[in-house]
C-alpha cells in the first residue's frame, strides 16, 4: 500500500511539472499529455527495467489514467497553476522527494543491496526530468549548481538508513521524503548550493 501511495503521488506531480512545460510552449493537448506521461512514468521504468521486474505501469492501467487526468486539468488551469510563483521547481521537489524514497523502497522490496537502494532512488526521482528537460531543450536542474541530486541522495539514503535501523514503513518513508524535500525547497527558495569543483 506504502509503495503504491508514492508510486501515484510521484506520478502525478510529476505529470504536473510535465504540463508547466508543455503549457510554457504552447504545445497541443497531445504535447500535453506526452510531457506529462514522458516525466510521470519515467525515472519509475528506468527503475523497474534495471531492477529487471515488471515495469509498474504495464501492470495497472492507473497510472496512465493519472497521467490523463492531470493533464486534462493542467490543459484547463495551467495559468492558474502558474500564478502560485514557482510551480514547475516545487512540482519537481515534490517528485523528486516522494520518488527518491519509492524507488530506495521498491529496491530493498526485491531484495537489492542498501547502495543499489540508493542508486535507484535518486535514478527514480530524476531521469523523469530529465528526459522532460532534454526533450523540451530546456536547462536542466542536474546541471545548476543548486542542491537538486544531493536532495534526491539524501531522500533515498535517509530511507535505507531508517530502514536499517528497523523504521520500515510510513515513519520512515515520511521522516526521508520530508528531510529531501526541506533541503530541494531551501534550494528553490534560498539558493543552497553545494561547493563546486574548482581547478587548483
């Protein structure tokens, strides 16, 4: 039930922020429904094609269904999304969050060492946008030097370290979705920023 919980909030945000791009060009519904579709389900089939189990929006029509939905409501009310300051950034801090825990999850469900755990969190959390961003020739997050990947870390390790510790379940995935999503939107409000490389 945890996992499924996640799995439908990570999309839909996700699916959200996917609509901001496509309404930001003037894209046609279609557009609208491949941006939303595209980020919704993509970090969580990267992860499910590596972990080598059965893609998990093949198996229920639900998640498409969601991935509909918002956009027929984001094709309506974009602007009015728009208007609430910086919705496309929060969307994805709200992904990314929910994702970095779902996919730590579903990796220690299977069995998955506690790294790979962490590996497929912050795959899950991110390649979504990325793809979006690549698709739609836009900057994306991985490349500016606000903390974007070191939330989705911190999201997914927190999760497998409380797991370890024997927190499983809705403490844990709560505590660890919170904890990533405090540090993405200290980013997007205040500009943390980890220390870049710099040449010696």
């Amino acid at each position: 039930m945890l996992l499924q919980v996640l799995d439908y909030l990570g999309v839909a945000v996700f699916a959200v922020a996917g609509s901001i791009v496509a309404s930001r060009k003037g894209l046609d519904f279609i557009a609208f429904l491949f941006f939303a579709t595209l980020t919704g389900i993509g970090g969580g089939t990267l992860r499910d094609l590596i972990l080598g189990v059965p893609v998990f929006w093949l198996k229920s029509d639900g998640y498409l269904a969601v991935c509909l939905c918002v956009s027929i409501v984001m094709w309506f009310g974009a602007s009015v999304v728009e208007g609430f300051g910086k919705p496309l950034r929060w969307a994805d801090a709200v992904g990314m969050a929910a994702y970095s825990v779902m996919g730590a999850a579903k990796a220690l469900s299977v069995g998955e060492t506690a790294s790979v755990a962490v590996i497929m969190g912050v795959a899950t959390a991110t390649f979504g946008g990325i793809l979006r961003d690549v698709i739609a020739r836009e900057p994306s997050a991985v490349i500016k030097s606000e903390i974007y990947l070191g939330a989705a870390f911190v999201g997914a390790g927190g999760y497998v370290a409380l797991h370890a510790f024997g927190l499983g379940g809705w403490l844990a995935a709560t505590a660890a979705a919170f904890l990533a999503l405090v540090i993405r939107g200290g980013a997007i409000e205040f500009g943390w920023s980890m220390p870049g490389y710099k040449k010696s």
